[in-house]
C-alpha cells in the first residue's frame, strides 16, 4: 500500500444496499470527506452465507477500495464485520478498518424488568463478535434471527403489506411480553424502522450507525487522516454496486429516505 493521504477517499462497502443509512450518518457528521461506497447487491444476502464465503467477498472488495486509494475502510454490514474485520486488519494493519456491532450496550442500558429484542441476520447472531456482545450485555436479551428480512429493504420495499405481514409473523411470539428497545442489528433494517416501530409503539429502536462513525473519525484523528478540506459536491461520493445501475438507483433514492418517525 502507498503511504495513506488525508484527501483521499474513505472506502465503505455493505452485501448491499443497506450499509446506505451508515452512509448518510458518515456524510452529515463528516462533511469534509470523500466517500466511495460499495453495494454487493449480486451477492446478497451475506447473512445467509458461510463465514469464509463472506470473508472471500470482503477481502475482494477491499482489495478493490484500496487500489482507488482509500484511506480507511468501513465495513458497514454486521455480518461482514463478524465473519471479516479481524483478519482484514491483520493482513492490512496500517489501514484504518471500522467495523459494525449490534446495540446491545446501549440497549442494556434501558433495560430493567422487560426484554430487549436483537434483530439481526442469522450470520451475526452465529458469529464470535456477537457472541462476545451478548456475553457482556445479553440480560434480558432475546435474539431474533430474521431471515428474508433485509431483502425488503435492497428491493426498496420499506411499506406495504408483505412487509406487514412478515413483521406480524416475526414478532408474534412477543405481543405480550413487555419490549423495552428494540435493536436494528443489520444496516438493512434502519430503512424499515417505521414497519417495525408501528408493532412496538413508543419502544426505541437503536442503531450502531452513529456509533460506528464517530469510532470512523476517532481513528482518522488518531492517525492524522481527518480531512480539514471540503471537496466539491460532484467530487464528494461515488456509489457503486455489483448488482449494476438499477442498484445504484436504489442507493439513491435511499440516500433521500426521509427517517420522520423515530419510535
């Protein structure tokens, strides 16, 4: 690797269109940065996948971020976090590499007498790094594998009765268990958070968006990469997808998605 410059471009990439909402907090809270983001929408889901077929999929993209000359990677996919960011920070250990973590920390902090529910893929909730979150903070935690669910989302498909119906089905076994937040473990589900919110009303639902971008500019600063310099708006993101333009579209409409409905 070329030695890093702060100008250059910060690398994220999710199995698809989800690791958007990563994207938009990464664009409010760090307004002089560039960005090149990378949907693997062919390959979706990751969640569903072995842990070295993700690895596989992470490193070659990776590789590919790195020969535009980013200067740091986020991994804005829980799945990819879990089954990847160790070893890609080991073979590449002067690159700046931020992964994702589902809420549990946050959430155990409001949990008193009720449950938390963790919806997550099933390839996170099986992995080592959610195991290790669970252990810390999984009291009155029930983990929800929710399989299909993010493919709601990379169609665009954020209302609307099938996505009603497969909530209903999903959250039945807890209408009369009392839910005190709800964890939205997969960027995906960010972009469903009104669907999910009508089933849990007034509930938080907590993401590791915000959390995750400010670790992205704590490590810039650590290593003098933070941009002090605006770039021009046409020069500002870059969207790129393997599932090819009508992808790409999906990114942006995404990148408009208005969050009015915070439960």
């Amino acid at each position: 690797m070329d030695k890093l410059n702060r100008l250059s471009p910060i690398g994220m990439f999710d199995s698809g269109v989800g690791g958007i909402s990563v994207l938009r907090e990464a664009l409010t809270q760090l307004p002089c940065e560039r960005f090149i983001f990378y949907g693997d929408t062919a390959n979706a889901p990751y969640g569903t996948k072995a842990r070295e077929e993700v690895l596989s999929l992470s490193r070659y993209i990776v590789e590919m971020l790195i020969k535009q000359d980013c200067k740091a990677i986020v991994i804005a996919c829980n799945t990819a976090t879990s089954a990847a960011a160790a070893t890609l920070r080991s073979q590449y250990p002067d690159l700046p590499i931020i992964g994702m973590e589902p809420a549990l920390k946050p959430a155990h902090q409001l949990h008193q007498d009720g449950i938390v529910l963790s919806l997550a893929t099933p390839g996170t909730i099986a992995g080592e790094k959610y195991a290790h979150l669970y252990a810390l903070y999984g009291q009155g935690v029930v983990s929800l594998p929710c399989p299909g669910l993010m493919e709601f989302a990379e169609r665009g498909e954020l209302t609307g009765e099938p996505l009603r119906a497969y909530l209903a089905r999903l959250f039945a076994p807890y209408a009369d268990r009392k839910v005190e937040a709800v964890v939205l473990g997969c960027t995906h589900y960010v972009f469903l958070k009104q669907a999910i919110a009508a089933f849990f009303p007034g509930v938080p639902l907590i993401d590791g968006n915000e959390g995750t971008v400010r670790q992205l500019r704590r490590r810039l600063e650590e290593v003098d990469l933070l941009s002090d310099t605006k770039p021009q708006s046409d020069t500002r993101l870059t969207l790129m997808s393997s599932g090819g333009e009508k992808a790409v579209e999906t990114m942006r409409l995404l990148l408009q998605w208005k969050d009015n409905k915070n439960a």
